[in-house]
C-alpha cells in the first residue's frame, strides 16, 4: 500500500469503463484518487469508496501528481487538455495517456506537451477492465525514460505488467494498432464462422470446442511466421498459397450460398490470389506480408 500522501496523488480523467477501473485499482492501492469525467453521475460508485470527485478540469489536474486519462480517442483528449486554463494548470505536471488512438495522434500529443512544459508518457492497455489490478493486466508504455520512471509507483498500482518499449512516443499506440489488428480480424472471423456455422445447422455451442482448438494451434504459428517474415523466408513447404486459397474460396462459396456475406474471407482470398498472380503460388501465406502496400 502506497502511503495516503499528496506525493501520491493521483488523478483520472475520465469514467469510461477503463477509466473508473484504472480509478478504483489506485483507490484499492490507497492512493488518493481524484476523477473528472464530462458527463457527471459515473463517478457514484468510486465516490463510495473514497475517491475525490470534482467538476472541472482543472481542479482534478490541480489535485494529482501523476495525470491519467482514458477517453474514447485523442479528439477527445484535446477537447479536455488543450484549453488554455487546463494547459497552464498541467504546466510541470505528468501526464499518463492511456487512451487508444494512432502513433501520429500520440507524436502530436507529445509535441503538444514539450510545447507546454507538460511532462508526457503515452500509454496502452491491452487487456480487458475485469483485469485491471490483478496480475493478468497488460499495459504498454512509450515516452521519456524519466517520465517513465517518475510514474513507475502509481503505475504499478494498476497491477498486472507494464513494459517500457522506448523514448519514441508513437511506439505504445504502434504496438496497440498492431495488436487489435489481430484482434478485430480474428472477431470478424468468428462471428462470420458462427453465423455459417449457424446457417448449417451447427450452434455456437458445439463449434466452440473446435474453435477453441483453432485458437490453441495459432501462438505456435504466430511466433514461426514472426521469425520467418523477419528472415524474408516464405516457405511454402506443408501449405502453399494455391491450397490456402482454395479452402478460402470454399468458404466464400458456402457463406454466399446462404446469403451470408463474405467480404472479410473476399479480401484475404483476393490478396491470396494477387501473390498467385506475381508468381507467389508455391510460396506460404506469410508472403502476403511483403506484397502488402505494394501496387
Ligand atoms: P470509451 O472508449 O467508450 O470512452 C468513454 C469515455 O470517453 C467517457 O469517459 C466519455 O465521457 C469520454 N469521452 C468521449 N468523448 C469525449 C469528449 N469529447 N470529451 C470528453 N470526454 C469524452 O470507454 P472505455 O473507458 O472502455 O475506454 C477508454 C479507453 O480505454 C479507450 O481508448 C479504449 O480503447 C481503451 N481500452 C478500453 C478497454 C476496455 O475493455 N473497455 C480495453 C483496452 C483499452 P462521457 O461519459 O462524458 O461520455
């Protein structure tokens, strides 16, 4: 437990579901906890336990060393930080920014902050609000070593595991954009397996146990196709393009066949069938890595 000083303050901006987590885990580490959020009401229950609740911004930024916020995206950070009142109270002062957003809207948070003598750490969080203070939570961080490790206290009242991915400040958002492009890609998938699944007859129920054993052979191919697109090795040995392609258009055949769209499992057989088409055929998927981007 953190001692219940002013050295230790904390504040939060924003009550999202992930800002009135990140709140309540600094509240459990007995820190002093202040929140602002734009529309009042969903600081209730952090009030409960102790949390410091005020109605500007710039009394929350008044109250806390270390500044956390955790809005849907930067258009809304700026509509927080960048007024005038705001930036001269954020003056000398930290800021934690674990919002989402893209690794040029962090560059210009940043460039926004030095501007403004505003000390800035951008952030990540890779896990879901159920994990925030418990071990299982993920964050990623990126900005200035001493600015990461001035926050290092308060921020490991957060729990779970934060790693420091170096001095350029997009790296955080990089890795997070990278990361939920997986993420999103793979949910599209299955929410398009389940609807075909469905459409046959099958029920959500009786595929899990098979999609689960889909997802349990990914982390080791996921790491072999990381190695090999760093080597530019696209070994086709096992599963070359012209078969992957062909299991994917059956896949389009027998959602379209139920009126089902099929544009996601469209796009990548179309990328496939590009790499054919420039010679590809025998190598692997992985070879759609570098073709990407190109005309
Ligand atoms: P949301 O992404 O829905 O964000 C809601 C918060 O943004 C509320 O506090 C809302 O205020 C505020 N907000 C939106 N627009 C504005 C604005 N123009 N000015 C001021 N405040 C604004 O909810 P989450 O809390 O879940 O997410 C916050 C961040 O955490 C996001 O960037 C998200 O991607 C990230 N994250 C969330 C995870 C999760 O499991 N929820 C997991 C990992 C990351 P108001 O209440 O007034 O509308």
């Amino acid at each position: 437990m953190s001692p219940h000083t002013e050295e230790s303050a904390v504040t939060v901006l924003g009550l999202g579901p992930m800002g009135r987590s990140l709140a309540g885990a600094f509240l459990d580490a007995g820190r002093r906890t202040t929140v602002w959020n734009r529309t009042q009401g969903r600081d209730r229950e952090l009030a409960t336990r102790g949390a410091v609740s005020v109605r500007s911004v710039e009394e929350a930024v008044a109250a806390g060393r270390v500044i956390v916020v955790c809005v849907v995206n930067y258009d809304a950070v700026d509509a927080i930080l960048r007024r005038e009142a705001v930036t001269g109270a954020l003056k000398g002062r930290t800021v934690v920014n674990l919002t989402a957003d893209t690794p040029d809207r962090a560059r210009d948070t940043a460039a926004w902050a030095a501007e403004h003598g505003v000390r800035y750490l951008d952030g990540a969080i890779m896990t879901p609000t159920t994990t925030i203070g418990t071990p299982a939570a993920v964050f990623l961080h990126s900005g200035p070593e001493d600015v990461y490790r001035e926050v290092r206290p308060a921020l490991e009242a957060l729990g779970g595991t934060h790693t420091h991915l170096g001095e350029d400040i997009g790296r955080a958002a990089a890795y997070d954009i990278a990361l939920l492009d997986i993420f999103w890609t793979a949910m599209a998938g299955y929410v398009h397996a389940l609807a075909v699944a469905r459409a046959e007859g099958i029920t959500g129920r009786e595929l899990a146990p098979f999609a689960k054993g889909i997802g349990d052979i990914l982390p080791p191919i996921f790491q072999e196709a990381a190695e090999e697109a760093d080597n530019g090795n696209y070994s086709g040995d096992g599963n070359p393009i012209t078969s992957a392609v062909s299991s994917m258009a059956h896949i389009v055949h027998t959602s379209e066949a139920h009126g089902i769209d099929a544009g996601v499992m469209r796009a990548a057989e179309g990328m496939a069938r590009r790499a054919i088409g420039r010679g590809h055929g025998t190598d692997g998927f992985l070879r759609i890595t570098e073709l990407l981007g190109r005309r």
